[in-house]
C-alpha cells in the first residue's frame, strides 16, 4: 500500500485489529493494535509507536503500517515451511521418506 494512501484506512483501524509492518531484518509482521491516541498515533502490542502510519526504528530503518491480507498471511506460511525443510537434517530422514519427497518435488516436471 502506499503509504501516501492509507490515510483513510488508518482511520478505521480500532483497538484489537491486527496490522502488519515490514522492516529491513523482520518481513511482514503481525501485530495487534494495543492503543490509539486522541492524536491518531497507533501503539502496537510489540511497543512500536506510529504516527501518521509510519514508526521510525532507528536512524537508517522505518516502517510502514498495512493491512494484514491473505497474501501476507501466504508469505508467513511459506517462510515457516522453507525454514522448516532449511532446516532439516536430512541424514536422519529415512530413505523411504526422502523418495516419498523427491517424488513430490518431482510432480508437475513431467508436462
């Protein structure tokens, strides 16, 4: 979203809505609306404070406020299960397993 269009979506946003933000090391985060002031600045259950949408981390990073969509929710999913399989150790998985893998990765490579 750009941040130069979300001035009206951020007018909807309420205490309890899920939002998310991406940062240089962190991409798409979910978080909870924690607090709203009466000067519109959004405080989020993991203490980062926006104004206007924006939080500013630290002298080179900040952030922008969007709307937690199916898309971002696909993107969470699909980093967690690559780190998963990253992170297997596949000497401990059996042969039996690892066919069982190879011939999944191997569907759709035929047509």
């Amino acid at each position: 979203m750009n941040p130069y269009e979300n001035d009206e979506w951020l007018k909807t946003l309420k205490v309890g809505d899920e939002v998310t933000y991406s940062t240089r090391w962190h991409k798409d985060v979910i978080t909870i609306i924690k607090k709203i002031t009466p000067t519109g600045q959004i405080k989020t259950e993991d203490n980062k404070t926006f104004k206007k949408g924006y939080c500013r981390l630290d002298t080179w990073d900040g952030c922008w406020l969007n709307p937690v969509t199916d898309e971002v929710r696909e993107r969470i999913l699909h980093r967690s299960i690559y780190r998963k399989v990253a992170d297997t150790d596949w000497a401990k998985v059996s042969v039996d397993k690892l066919k069982r893998i190879a011939d999944i990765l191997d569907e759709g490579k035929e047509e």
